[in-house]
C-alpha cells in the first residue's frame, strides 16, 4: 500500500484551552464589558430627548412626529385613556376618574353610560371604598346646560347616549381610572410643525391651561450634550488640573521609593524581612482610613503642630487644611497617596528583581560598575516590564484617588475627576454627566498606557 492511499487520522481539537479560559471570559464581559458600555452610552445617548407625538391618545396609534425636551407647545385639547395598573402611580401623571352610571333621565327613560366623576356626587360606598351610587350634580352658570351628558365610552369625544337632569339618582356600576392625554402642538429639531396627542406624564402645562412643555421625552438619541456639561462645567478644569498635579507628583516620588525599598529588600541584608513587613502595612489600610490618619496629621491640633510647637519652632499652632492654605491640602494628599500606594510599586518592582539573574549583576559588579551604573545600565532596561505594569496600574489609581481628597479636603477646596464624579452622580442626581467624567477618566488612562508601553520598551520589543 502506498503512502498515499493511507487514511489520514483527523486531528483531534484539544477543547481544554477554551473550556479554562471561559470564565475569565465570562467575568470580563459582565463585570467589565458590559458595565463599561453601559457607562460610555450613558455619556452620549439621552433617553428622554424626544416626545413621540400620537395621531390619536392611543399608545398604539402612529407617531406623527418628536418634539424635542424643554420645546414650548400649545395645548389644544385633552381627553382620558386607560392606563395600565401598575403605571398609575408614576411620577407627573395626571388622571381623571370616570362612573359607569345608570339612571332615569326626564322621560323615565333609563341611561346608562359614562360620566366624569366632576358631574357625580357620591352618596353610597361600600366597606372597601367602592362607590355605589351618587347624584348628578349641578351645574353652575346661567349659560351652562342643567344636563349633564352620559357618553358611551369614557371620552368627551365618544358619542352620547343620553342626558341626566341634576339631582338624578344614579347607580354607579364601574369606575375607571384614565391618564390624561394633550392634543399638542409644538416644532420638531428643525423647525417643523408638529400636531398630534401625547400623554399628561411628559408634559409640564402652565397656569393658563393654554401652554406647556415637554417635561422629559420618552424617545432617545446621541447627543453631546452631557460631555459639553462636563466641559462647561466650574469644577471641570480646577479637577483636571488637580488631577495631572498630583499625577506628576505622586508618581515620580512613588516609583524612586518603590525602587529603594525593593532593592533594600533584594539585598538581603540581615533582618530584610522586617524591612519588607515595614514596608507593606500600607497595604492592609483602606483609602479612608489613609485620609483621615494623615488629616489627624495636618489638622490644627494635629501631630505635626505638636511637634512644631514642642521644638520651638512655631509659637502657636497653624490651620493647614484649609481654602487660604490650598497648598498645603496639596502637600497633604501628596503624602498620604506616596505613603499609601508606595508599597504596591515595591511588590511589582521586587517580583521584578526577583527574575534578574544574580550571575547578571556579579558580572556588572565585576567589570567595575558601581551601583549607580548597575541601576541604570542593568536593573533599570531588565525592569521595563515590571515598569511598564506598575506604571500602568499607579497611573489608573492616581487619576481613581477619590477618598484621600474627601478626607483632607471634603472636596470643595481641593477637588480631582473622580470627585465631580461622584459629585455629579450623589449630588446633582446626573448620571449621564457622571458617567461623562468616568468616560474621560477611561480615555485619560488609556492614553497614557499607551504612552507606557510605547515608551518604556523592551529589547525584544523593539527588535520586533
């Protein structure tokens, strides 16, 4: 038999690989995907742009044209509908009661039909409240018709079964409870009349019952209106500016001291587990709790007036953190976030030692390299990978820093991004312009991590 006639066995995929990383799968597409669109459309999509505009008080009638949000319309009517039940108590509806009555009118002729009940008077209910049977009431003017009108259907503008007199007995078979619909008329986005029905919950009307506007709408679009918000916002560019401060600040001072005490660490010198002990109570202190030691710290009768007044170098104690004293709330978070998020740099910077040859050093140390020279010209470019990730991840905490501000500063004086975000979302009850501020972050901190890695390269990399 030759090669050629010899069946060939189908390769057997290995479905492992894909059976492991499944659940990461699944925890990055519903714990960050999914959060992180839902937050950019937020940013950009406006769920209450438009009122869609009924040719007749129906829901299910066509739409004959939108009306943007805080436009000025003309109420030229308004009639009831039914609502579902679990939609009667939403927010700015307006509704009206009608009475299924029956009743004799002027002839001894029996009626029965639709009232409002403006035209009821209620005489009898039963024990849970439900009405029974009342009195047409009467009506006031000399112009007015003493007849009131029983239609057949719940609506003005359905058609009239009969004429009731005041004072006429009526059993009450049914009640219905109806929204209140507006024939409206307004312009669209681009100027163009615009005449149909729309329902009471969208509509803001004026003292004169004339006049109105739309309140919300119930038709979304793209819009850039929350990120010009943001923009346009007083705290926007005293945030930012914050931000990038303590940036600058924060990250150069972390990543030298992060350096020193991993290399301290990777010396091995006696009782260097100590050191790395020291070295990491911060990382078992929460961001608040880090606020508001280092506000006991700075605060008028804080430790640091303590110590000057006990050294003789101020005569009374001085406020620090407070809006005349801006600097010093700088100088404050400065320290509180270096002593803080320090030791998270020296753990990624130490398991980054920690893979550098000891063979690689003796040789440096051996063709004359002092320890400037071993840091610079062998540590430093065999770190860039350990580089890259701790800047990447110092970088994201510091445009994050949120609780350290709110505790030295209350985040008035001294505000940062992720404060007007919390601002806009707690405060202002804005989460379209929150969500605008997180989308600016997000866009910040990718900026930058591709700044890192395109900068701070390895050789392989830079072959490649």
């Amino acid at each position: 038999m030759s090669l050629s006639e010899i069946p060939k066995r189908r390769k057997k995929r290995n479905w492992a690989p894909y059976i492991l990383i499944m659940p990461a799968l699944l925890y990055l597409a519903l714990f960050f995907a999914w959060p992180m669109a839902r937050g950019l459309v937020l940013a950009v999509w406006d769920d209450e742009a438009l009122l869609s505009i009924h040719a007749e008080a129906q829901r299910d009638s066509a739409v004959v044209g939108h009306i943007p949000q805080n436009a000025h319309l003309d109420i030229l009517d308004q009639q009831g509908n039914f609502v579902p039940e679990e939609e009667l108590n939403l927010e700015n509806m307006l509704t009206e009661t009608w009475f299924r009555v029956k009743g004799e009118d002027a002839e001894g002729n029996t009626i029965e039909g639709w009232a409002p009940d403006s035209r009821i008077r209620v005489r009898e209910e039963a024990e849970d409240g439900t009405p029974l049977a009342g009195t047409v009431r009467t009506k006031l003017g000399t112009k007015a018709d003493p007849l009131t009108s029983v239609y057949a259907e719940p609506n003005k503008h359905s058609q009239v079964v009969g004429k009731l007199e005041a004072r006429t007995r009526v059993e009450i078979v049914d009640v219905a409870l109806l929204e209140v619909w507006y024939r409206v008329r307004g312009e669209n986005e681009k100027g163009e009349p615009v005449e149909g029905w729309a329902q009471s919950r969208y509509i803001q009307v004026f003292g004169d019952e004339s006049r109105g506007r739309v309140d919300r709408g119930n038709t979304g679009q793209l819009t850039t209106k929350f990120i010009d918000k943001m923009i346009h916002d007083r705290f926007f560019l005293p945030a930012l500016r914050n931000t990038l401060l303590l940036m600058v600040i924060i990250i150069p001072t972390q990543f030298v001291l992060a350096i020193i005490m991993a290399l301290v660490i990777q010396a091995r010198l006696k009782g260097n587990t100590i050191f790395l002990y020291i070295f990491a109570i911060p990382l078992g202190v929460s961001d608040l709790a880090v606020g508001i030691l280092w506000f006991s710290v700075f605060t008028q009768n804080g430790l640091l007036n303590s110590i000057l007044q006990y050294l003789g170098l101020i005569s009374h104690p001085s406020p620090y953190l407070t809006a005349e004293t801006r600097h010093w709330i700088i100088i404050a978070i400065w320290l509180a976030e270096v002593w803080r998020a320090t030791s998270i740099v020296m753990v990624i910077v130490v398991s980054g030692l920690q893979a550098i040859s000891d063979e690689v050093l003796e040789a440096a140390e051996l063709f004359g390299a002092n320890l400037w020279q071993r840091i610079r010209h062998v540590i430093l470019p065999l770190l860039k990978p350990s580089l890259q990730v701790a800047l990447i991840l110092r970088t994201i905490l510091a445009l994050q820093v949120f609780a350290v501000v709110i505790a030295l500063s209350g985040g008035d004086v001294v505000t940062v991004l992720a404060n007007e975000t919390f601002r806009q979302y707690s405060d202002f009850r804005n989460p379209n312009v929150a969500a605008a501020y997180a989308g600016f972050i997000l866009l910040l901190s990718m900026i930058s991590a591709i700044i890192y890695l395109r900068t701070i390269r390895t050789q392989e990399e830079l072959a490649a």
